[in-house]
C-alpha cells in the first residue's frame, strides 16, 4: 500500500514518532496552522456551498409543496462530517423539512451553531410589450434554511492536529525533515486542489471535476466534492429548465386572457347587432302601417330574434368545450325535415353571392327516422355550411349527409366542401381550439364570432365523433364531420291532431312577460283551450287542490319554492298530471334534474310555437285522438 492510501492519522502518526528539534517544531507548526486555516475554510465553505445549493433547488419544492425533490441533496449534505442538521422553513416561519444526523444527539446544544440563509427567488418581470431576457427583476423570500455545524467535529482534528504536531517536534531533525516533509507532500496538495475545487464552485463554476488522486478520507472528500458539483451542475439546470417552464406558461395565460378578452368583446358587438334589428323592428310597429311593412318588420324582427338565439347556444357550447360535457336530448326524426328551414335559408344567402348550393341526402336518411339531437346536430350543419359560403366567393358548396356502417353501428357523416379561400396546413388545429382563432380582430373580413369549427369540434367529441379538415380538390376546404348514432323505422300512420275542447292547462311561471307567452302561444295552438297562470310553486299546490288540469307547464328557476320542489310536491301528493319543464337553464344535467323531480318532459326558453305545438301534440293531442 503506497503512501498515498495511508490514512492521515498514521501519516501524522509516523512524523511525531522521530524525535524533532526546533527546526521540525517551527515547520510543523507553520503546517498545522495553515491545516487549521484549511479546516475552517472547508467547513465554511461546504456549509456556503451546502446553503446555496439547497437554497437554489429548495425554489420548486416549496412552491409545489414536493418536498421529496430536496430529500437526496440534504440527506448528501448531511454526510459532511461538520454538519448535522439542516431544517427548511417556509415565508411564514413554519419547518417544511427538517432532518439530522445520527450523531445529532452526540453533540452538545452549545457546540452547535445555526447559520440561517435566505430562499429568494427571482422572476424577470415581464408585459405585453417586453421579450424574454429583458426588464427589471423581482425578488421573493420564499423561506430559509438553517444549517446546523458541529464545532465539536472542527475541534477534535484541531485537537489532534495539535497533538502531532507536539509529538512531531519530539523526533529526530532529519528524519522529522524528511519523513514530515514526504507526509506534507502526499496530504498538502490534494488538500489545495480539493479547496482551490471547491472555491470554484463557490464562484458558480460546477462543470469542472477534480481528479480522485487519494485514498481514504481526503479520498472520500473528493468524491464527494464531485458529487456536490454534479448536485450543484444539476440543480442549475433544473433551476433554469423550471423558470424557461414558469415563463413559459405565464406567456400562455396572458395570451389566453387576451384571447379571451377579445372574444368577451367581439360577442358583445355580436349580441348587440341582432338585438337592435329586433328591438328596432318592433319599436316600429305601429298601428297605422300597412300590412305589407307589418309583415316586413315581424319577419327582419323574428329573423334577428332566431340571429340572437343560435348566439346564445354557440355561447353556451363554448363555455362548456371547458366541462367537456353538453346537455344532449335524443330524438326519433327524419334529418331533412329537421334540417329543411336551415337549408332554405343557406339556398336564400348562397344565391345573394350567385354560389350553387348542393345538398345532397342518401337514400336512407330520406326513408328512415333516425335518433340523434336535433337541436346540436342542427347546430353543426349551420356551422359548417356558414362557414362555407362565407369563405367562399365564387364556385360551389357541396353539402353531402350520409349514413355509414362502422363496427356495426350506424354513424352519420356530415360533408362540407366549398371552393372558397381554404385554410393554411399549419393553423387547421388551430382553428378547432376555443380562443385561438386566425382572425379575431373586429378589422377581419368576415362577421362572425369565429367559433364555427370550434363548437363543431366540441360537439362531434360529446356525441361521440370527431371532425377531421382536408384541401379542397379544386382549392378551398372539406370538412367532415361524423358521429354515431340509433336508427329507427318511421311509422307510416303519425297521429292527427284533434281539436283540444275542453282540455285545460296551467302555466307556472313567476316572469309575467314569459308567462304571457307561453299563454299566447298555447292558445295559437289550440284556441279553444282553457289556460290558467299562477306565479309560484305555493300558489299552484293550492290551485291544482281545487281544479283538475290536463298539462302544466313549470318553469324551475322561482323565488320561494322552485319549479323541481314544487313537483316532488305534486308526486308526492298523487298527482299523474304530466308536467313539462319549461325554463331557460339548458346546462348543468337540467335534463336529469328534471327527470329525478317527477317532470314528464323539457322545453328550453326562448319557447316558439312550433316546440308548444309538438309538446301539445304529444302530451294532450295525442292522448285524446287515443281515446
């Protein structure tokens, strides 16, 4: 075994065995005092280290409260000899981590000094206009750390150091010369190397490594000095990787509030543009027009109303493409029935810009009814085919509604293509995500509120399907869109309507204005019907205990007792009256709600009288022509 892997006490061992003369004393001496000086510059300098180290990579942790990340550096920390606790307080003072060593309670209380340093971290302060790397820096105490350091440990190899040193100069002069002076030169450079190491790291240099050159204990500190550097080197990457990460998303929040911001905005120029057609329209009813501007006005009234109403459910979609969830009611209908008003409507704009519009139905879809949500599907088409002829100046648009077999289900497929502007390759996905359009400036050149293929994307998802976007063969885009779905036979033999004598319905509604409505609208269905109002809950449990009712129509959102408590009521009571929801609220399972309260059906609000006439038809009609 060389004289490098002896350990260093049999090193100092052999010099204090030859007897020394003052030449020995004074040369031993010098070299103990420069050890000592050593011996607390390392341990200062490991405990700077140890500090800064913790201090940087305790940033994350105590933001994210995973205080296991900090767990290997302590518990490599903590096998330095000087030190023997190391605690983790956060900003309020509260210990987030506190670990010790084995000899903790070895150490007397007072041979224990606590060196404290602060956790602060700095973020560069960014706006709309700065870039990354430039502006001022904020900083933020997070918490500290305290250090424990076990003087007792720094005081035994001073102890000891001194010892030798006594013993040395007890030796021979040369032979002290020559054997301390051979011991000096085995210990003394890798004890500089190993400190002049570690003050590079203290200066931020953790890329370097020392080479291991002894044995034993000094052996062991400059394993450990490497490791240290890598924990360090490491702990830098980190440090830099999270804050390119924090930066990062606090871009994409402020690009998400302005998206957001510009949409709040544009919805409100949307909104405001059908309501002042309807409301103007009707301010202009008067009685002395004729009938020919009485008819005008209703009808552009009527049309800005219908404007207004598919806003509030693309509105309504939007904010639920969040929930990833929508209420969905399921039909029995034939599509091009559903779909006939839309479509002569799409026919009417798409001759005003001299495009030919093509709808094409397989024969299946015009046979057989088929069960789907009219009202989402509806939703989808109009998007699609809106968005079709808007970008689209000259040439076709294609609408083609198919029924296929997949995994032996039956699917619907909804094809648009059009020969317009089409869309560029790299912003197709981004045209399907909520807030991130193309375009959503008020300078943009087509109206809208920019959401088509975002709620048609939302809506495939809920039901099912999915919506992929190609290129046009001749230019412009195709969009398709499928999603699975039920058929059912459409019976040959639908039921007539009877006249409704005698029948008579109860509207429970607190609104007077909505409550005339809906009054208005049953009696343009079936004039001859008997229509009574209440508006509360209490008020119809006493109404229906003196009159018998064929239908009640209940609105669920009133002060007091609500629309659901007001039927559990009625249930309970034994009432078998079928009972229709009649309410603006068209999230939130409203559907399920109802159904679990003992209502019979739903209407959502804004009512019109084709929705009164089909749910007359099929709560009273119906019913009488059965009997």
């Amino acid at each position: 075994m060389s004289l490098r892997q002896w350990s260093i006490r049999r090193r100092i061992l052999l010099v204090g065995t030859v007897p020394a003369l003052i030449v020995v004393l004074l040369l031993t001496t010098y070299h103990m005092v420069n050890r000592w000086s050593d011996i607390r510059q390392e341990n200062q300098s490991i405990a700077r280290i140890v500090l800064e180290n913790i201090g940087v990579s305790a940033e994350y942790p105590i933001i994210s409260g995973n205080y296991e990340l900090l767990s290997p550096l302590v518990h490599s920390a903590l096998s330095q000899p000087a030190i023997v606790a190391i605690q983790i307080h956060d900003a309020a003072g509260r210990i987030v981590l506190d670990e010790k060593t084995a000899r903790f309670t070895d150490v007397p209380a007072e041979d224990i000094r606590y060196l404290r340093y602060d956790i602060i971290r700095q973020v560069q302060s960014l706006d709309e206009f700065s870039e990354f790397g430039d502006g001022a820096t904020e900083s933020t105490i997070l918490g500290y750390i305290r250090l424990g350091m076990a003087d007792t440990f720094t005081r035994d190899r001073e102890i000891a150091t001194l010892q030798q040193s006594l013993l040395a100069g007890l030796g021979v002069v040369l032979l002290a010369f020559f054997i301390g002076h051979a011991a000096s030169l085995s210990i003394i450079p890798s004890l500089e190397k190993l400190a002049l190491f570690i003050a590079r790291l203290a200066n931020g240099n953790t890329n370097d490594r020392i080479n291991v050159d002894d044995g034993a204990e000094i052996g062991h500190l400059q394993v450990n000095a490497n490791q240290l550097a890598q924990s360090l080197h490491q702990a830098e990457k980190d440090q830099q990787r999270y804050t390119l990460q924090l930066m990062t998303e606090q871009q994409k929040t402020q690009q998400a509030s302005r998206a957001k911001s510009e949409f709040l905005a544009m919805m409100s120029h949307e909104l405001r543009t059908p309501l002042n057609g309807a409301i103007g329209m009707l301010q202009l009813l008067e009685q002395d027009i004729s009938r020919e501007e009485f008819n005008d006005y209703k009808r552009t009234a009527d049309q800005s109303l219908t404007h207004l109403t598919q806003l509030l459910e693309d509105v309504l979609v939007v904010v639920d493409t969040e929930k990833n969830k929508l209420p969905v009611v399921f039909k029995e209908q034939k599509l091009p029935d559903v779909l006939h008003n839309l479509i002569q409507d799409f026919s009417l704009r798409a001759l005003e810009k001299e495009l030919s519009l093509v709808v094409d139905y397989d024969a299946a879809l015009q046979r057989d009814a088929i069960r789907f949500d009219p009202s989402l599907v509806r939703q989808v088409v109009r998007h699609l085919v809106d968005n079709a002829i808007k970008f689209t100046d000259s040439g076709m648009v294609v609408v083609q509604l198919q029924l296929i077999k997949h995994d032996e289900h039956d699917w619907l497929t909804i094809s648009v293509t059009d020969t317009g502007i089409g869309i560029p390759e790299n912003q197709k996905q981004q045209v399907l995500e909520a807030f991130a359009q193309v375009n959503s400036s008020f300078n943009r050149r087509h109206a809208g509120i920019g959401l088509g293929l975002t709620i048609s994307h939302h809506i495939s998802r809920i039901l099912g399907g999915q919506i992929e976007i190609f290129d046009g063969i001749n230019g412009g885009t195709k969009v398709l869109v499928e999603f699975p779905l039920g058929r059912t036979p459409v019976s040959e033999h639908s039921p007539h309507a009877v006249a409704a004598q005698g029948l008579r319905t109860l509207i429970v509604e607190d609104n007077p204005v909505n409550s005339k409505v809906a009054e208005k609208m049953l009696l343009k269905v079936c004039p001859q019907m008997q229509v009574n109002t209440v508006s509360s809950g209490e008020e119809s449990l006493e109404r229906v205990k003196s009159q018998q009712f064929d239908l009640i129509l209940m609105d669920c959102q009133m002060p007091g007792l609500d629309g659901f408590e007001t039927t559990r009521r009625l249930r309970d009571a034994g009432l078998t009256t079928p009972i229709v929801a009649c309410t603006a609220n068209t999230t939130d399972q409203i559907q399920d709600r109802c159904r679990d309260a003992g209502m019979d059906d739903y209407m959502a609000k804004p009512l019109n009288v084709a929705m009164v006439k089909a749910m007359v038809t099929k709560w009273l009609l119906q019913e009488s022509t059965e009997l």
